[in-house]
C-alpha cells in the first residue's frame, strides 16, 4: 500500500470520528441538561416563593416526568415572616402538576393538578400580624402559586387535605378543622364547551371536627373575573361537645351531649350572592357537673330559653339565616333569623336537609334587579313570594301526612 493510501485512510477514519464526536456531545449535554433540570425548576419555584411579601416559602425537591408532560413539587410550604408559630399556613407534601392530554384531541393545551395530603392552616394571631418585610396579601400569594403554573388549569383534585382555623389567644385554644378532604372539580377552562352557565363541576367531601360528614357539590364558572357558582353544602352527625371550646369562649356556654347539623346554599352571578345558612341543634344537652356556681346558673338560664325555643316534637333548635348583597356589602337577615327560630319552634320544624329553594337563576335575577322597571320588580318579587308560601303549604302538607 503506498503512503498516499496510507495518508487518505487515516484522514478518512479522522473524518468519521469527528462526524460522531458532535452529535455525541450534544446527547452528553443534553443527558447532562436533563439531570440538572429538577435542580434549575426547583431554584425557580424558591426564587419565586422568597419574593411573595411578608410571606417566605421553600420546595424540597422537584421532580420531573417528561414523557407526560409533568413535574411533582415534593415539600412545598409557605408560612408568614413574622409567624409566631412553626405550623406552616400551607404545607403541600406532594403536588402533581402535567398537562392534560385528553385536551389536546380538543385543540386545548391545559394542565391538571392532584394535591396528596394538602394542608392549610390558619393560625388567627400568625395571619393578623403586620408583616415587617411588607405587607401580606392574600393576592400575592394566589398569584405566586398560580405562575408555577404554566398552562390555564381545567382539572383539579386533592386527595386526604386537611383546612384548619387556630386561635391560640383563646383559653382554651380553638381548633377548627376539616380532616380527609376529598375535592374533585373538572372543565375549569371549559374545555369541553358546555354551553350552560356553570360549565364546571365541583364535589367534595370531608370530616369535621366531632367526626361530622361535610358534604359539597355544585357549578362553577371560573372563566369570568367575579366567579359564578351554585353550591349546596352539608354538615351531618357532628358531636357538638367537640365544639365546646368554640361555644364557651363566645357564649359561655357548654353542652353535654348533642349533635350539630349545618345545611346551607350559596349562588352566586355576576357579584351578586343569594342563599341561607341553617344550622340545627338535636338532642342537646347543657351544664356539667365540673362547671362552676355562676357558670351553671348561666347554663342554665341558656337552657331554659333553649327549652322554650326547640320544637318539642323533634327535640330540634334549628333557624334559616339568609345571606344576600353584592360580594363587596353581603347582609344577614337578622329579624328573618330570629323569626326562622320560632318557625321551627312553634309552627314547622324544619327537615335535615338542603332546602333546594336557592339556585343561580335566582341571584342572576337579583343581579338584573337594578335595570327593571318598578313594576317588573313589584311582579317579580310578589311571584316570588307566592311561590314561596306555595313551598311552606306543601312541607305542611307533607308533614301532617
């Protein structure tokens, strides 16, 4: 073989080699890309919750699952500067954030998120205080969290959260909470293009304090700025003793035994709020045996009006508070709550359960109030109150029955 040969062969051999060394690096550095990714969203997801004022955050570790689209924030918190406490205010241990790919057959690039063991914690006096690094607000937080996202969310679930109200200042301390929260709402972007009113379904449920069953469902229309939405809500079979701490340090009062049901529906169009709360007392007992001389006298006082107050026949103190304004100026009724009071009483005790009398038809017709003519209001409301007594002779009817 001759030199020049020779010479040709080995350049050629070169020219190969540097044909693969290229895309080689590039593979290196991408797989190298790749491994340091989690570390450059995580420092990402820390830049931004150090910047929320008067609130500081942090993110444990990320981690990312490119072939669908997703990435978990695994240890996320987010607690107030000055907190006197150690308890976060929310405390996130796994959160899975990943495109919806069933979506994108609609043409719709959305995301959605699944929450496990999600906790929020409102400690009275943390929340209360001025925060020194500027001040707190509830929007800048919302905000925050919602740029980790980067796509519009349409699907939303939380799996086993807890919601708790904490206020230390009280003696004893109260503790409110929701333990075992299930949530499950979907088409918050509308994606599926439903023509009704509130295109998005929410379900949840839980257990309150005192082992009570809390129930939610209802429509959303999370597109509008101002939300619209049709909830009805329930709280059944709680021990009312577990609230013991809550009752005596705003009436004084403590009860021996019983139980607390809560029954309420709130709609909501265009800023405008209708609905009632209705809270029923069964089977309730006052005073104990450890309480003191003056303690027992006002229990006992609270008693007899309770006595004077329940409806004998279901051994039930229960009232209905209406609750209706636009969001910025919402008004209780409070002579219709105390009417409600001896409605029960006296003349119809009231059924446990969701009065279905509320939906959003009814506050997009409040809203709508102020472009009718007088007398298009006159006739609205007088057929609103005809439909009503027609719903109270009915129950009637149905009860003597």
């Amino acid at each position: 073989m001759s030199a020049s040969t020779s010479e040709g062969s080995r350049k050629h051999r070169g020219a190969k080699k540097k044909r693969y060394i290229l895309p080689v690096v590039i593979l290196i550095l991408l797989v190298a890309f790749r491994f340091y990714l989690p570390t450059l969203v995580k420092n990402y997801v820390n830049d931004v919750l150090a910047d929320i004022p008067g609130f500081y955050g942090h993110v444990d570790d990320i981690d990312l699952a490119l072939y669908r689209g997703a990435y978990v924030i695994n240890g996320m918190y987010l607690n107030k500067v000055n907190a006197s406490t150690e308890v976060p205010f929310l405390d996130f241990p796994k959160t899975d954030i990943s495109i919806e790919w069933k979506s994108l057959f609609k043409g719709k690039i959305v995301s959605e998120i699944t929450m496990f063991d999600p906790e929020i914690t409102y400690i009275f006096e943390d929340q209360q205080k001025e925060a020194a690094e500027g001040d707190a607000d509830t929007d800048d937080w919302t905000k925050a969290l919602t740029d980790l996202v980067p796509i519009n969310i349409n699907h939303f679930e939380i799996h086993n959260g807890k919601l708790g109200f904490v206020k230390l200042q009280e003696d004893p301390n109260i503790d409110l909470y929701l333990n075992n929260l299930e949530l499950y709402a979907d088409n918050l972007r509308n994606v599926k293009g439903q023509s009704d009113k509130l295109p998005s379904p929410i379900e949840a449920s839980a257990v309150s304090i005192g082992k009570g069953e809390f129930r939610l469902d209802g429509g959303l229309d999370l597109i509008k700025e101002i939300p619209d939405m049709d909830i009805n809500f329930s709280l059944q079979k709680a021990d009312i003793t577990a609230i013991n701490d809550l009752t005596q340090a705003y009436g004084g009062i403590d009860f021996k035994e019983g139980e607390l049901d809560i029954y309420g529906e709130i709609a909501i169009a265009d800023a405008y709020l209708k609905g009632y709360v209705k809270p029923m007392l069964k089977d309730t007992k006052l005073i104990s045996k450890e309480d003191s001389f003056l303690s027992v006298i006002w229990e006992g006082f609270v008693g007899m009006f309770k006595f004077i107050l329940k409806n004998q026949g279901t051994d039930t103190l229960a009232t209905r508070v209406p609750l209706e304004g636009n969001l910025d100026n919402v008004n209780a009724g409070v002579w219709t709550t105390v009417f409600k009071i001896f409605e029960n009483a006296w003349f119809n005790a009231f059924q446990g359960k969701v009065d279905q009398d509320i939906d959003f038809e009814d506050a997009k017709q409040e809203a709508n109030l102020d472009e009718m003519s007088g007398k298009e209001k006159r006739m609205y409301r007088r057929a609103k109150r005809e439909a009503e007594k027609e719903k109270r002779k009915k129950e009637n009817d149905d009860s003597q029955q």
